[in-house]
C-alpha cells in the first residue's frame, strides 16, 4: 500500500476502539456515532482483507491480526504527534523575515522593530527589500509591506491613512519644481515640471530636504522628517488611493508570533 493511500481515518478509529474495546466508548472520544465508528471499522477490514474484531459473549476482542499491528500503530501516531508539536514549534520561532520597501523601513519600520526588539531581545530580523509583490513561499516570508490600494488576496492591515502631503525644504519657494517618484512620477498631472526624478518616496523626501524642489509623497513616510522639521508641509494631507498595507496568506496571519507583532506595529 502506497503510503499517500493510507487510511489514516480508519486507522485512528482501530486505535481508539481497540483500546477501549468498545464501539460506543471510542464514539464518545472521537465526537462521532457509535455507527460511523463501525462503518469506519468494516470499510477498513475490507480494505486490508482481515477482520480486526469478534464479538464474544464478553464483548469486543481484538483478533491476532489487529493486536499483531497495534503497537507500530500507536507508534506512529505518538511520531504524527511529535512532527505536529516540532511544526507548531516554528510560531514560537524569535525569527522574522519581512519583505518592506528600503525607504518605508529606513523611515518608519526600523525604529519601531527596535522598540518591539528593546521588549524582546532574543528576536531576530531577516529583511528582504521589495518595492511590489514577493512571493511568500520562495522568499520564507512571514510579513510583507506594500504601498497598495488594499491587502489583495492576503491578510492585512492598513498601518496609516492613504493620505499624501507635498513637502518642501525650509524657507523654499512654494513653487518650487517637482520631484517626481515611480509613486507620483507626474505632479499635477504633468502640468508641473519635473526638474528632478528619484527611485522612491524616501529618496523623493530626502532630495525635497536638500533643496531640490518639493515631493508629494504618503504622509506617514514623511511624518519624521516633517517633525524634525528637515521639511515644512505645503497645505495639509490629501486623500489618496493607496497606503502602506502590512500583509501576509492565512497561515502565516495566524501564527502566533506573526500576531505579537502585527498587534505591536498597528498600535505604534
């Protein structure tokens, strides 16, 4: 027998009725019918060829066959237990990988994965620069960000508004040329010049500081560098599309340290 075709079903219900040498006992263990016990228990005698049990004037007993197999049973499902508790092992991992885009964990992530690090010190962090989509699998991610218009078909949560604000350095001109960026690349729909193009917002900010011309960049990219005062807000935040959204598949969502710092970054 194949080992993909094995009857893991029939052979967790041997095991519970043979030890309790009752149909109606192993029903109650196993949340199901004293009927669908039997049935689970024929279909697998018709699948090995053997009968498991006899009936006797005492009740149930386990025929040569089903005891000579019983041990190596029980067995392997004490080895399923184990690789399901060395699996679940890995939510307890102090390893994260996360995939951001350079500017946004130069900006905002780095400090508050080291205030979420100051609290627990034994934690680890793999980063993966990305500025669009990454797949989970390859890259052994547990979270990813993206500056995107909602969580497409992961798990996520939006970490700020999708607001954007045009920046600009101190005692700058409010006419200032653009500085465009792959998230903003034509200002005013083209109708300001752009003087000065960069890679991403951070750059975009960064170039706004030194003197460049102003940037319209997501707020919660340039909020620092608006309270450091290295650039001044011209007019306040306009509603966009998109936003920085913290997203993974399911699995990953649900583990338990994956939840630890979901819960520490959208309360940061």
């Amino acid at each position: 027998m194949k080992r993909t075709h094995l009857p893991l079903n029939g052979l967790r219900v041997l095991d519970a009725a043979a030890r309790h040498l009752s149909f109606t006992r192993a029903a109650d263990e196993l949340a199901v019918t004293p009927a669908a016990v039997g049935q689970q228990i024929r279909a697998l005698e018709d699948l090995l060829g053997v009968v498991l049990f006899r009936r006797t004037s005492k009740g149930l007993e386990l025929t040569d066959e089903a005891l000579a197999g019983l041990d190596a049973l029980r067995e392997g499902f004490l080895r399923f237990e184990e690789g399901v508790q060395a699996i679940q092992a890995g939510q307890s991992s102090h390893v994260y990988t996360i995939a951001c885009p350079r500017d946004f964990f130069a900006a905002w992530l780095s400090p508050r994965l080291a205030a979420f690090r100051s609290q627990n010190p034994q934690l680890r962090f793999f980063l993966v620069g990305s500025d669009g989509n990454v797949d989970f699998t390859e890259a052994n991610l547990d979270l990813a960000v993206r500056w995107a218009e909602g969580p497409g078909d992961l798990e996520g949560i939006a970490l700020g508004a999708p607001e954007m604000v045009t920046v600009v350095a101190p005692d700058s001109p409010d006419d200032a040329p653009w500085i465009g960026w792959p998230g903003d690349p034509a200002p005013d729909g083209g109708v300001g010049e752009v003087q000065f193009s960069v890679g991403d917002a951070g750059t975009a900010i960064s170039a706004a500081a030194a003197g460049l011309g102003r940037a319209r960049v997501p707020l919660l990219l340039a909020q620092g560098a608006i309270d450091s005062g290295k650039v001044v807000a011209l007019g306040g935040a306009e509603s966009g599309r998109r936003s920085y959204w913290l997203v993974a598949p399911l699995p990953q969502w649900r583990q338990k340290k994956v939840k630890a710092l979901i819960d520490a970054l959208s309360h940061a």
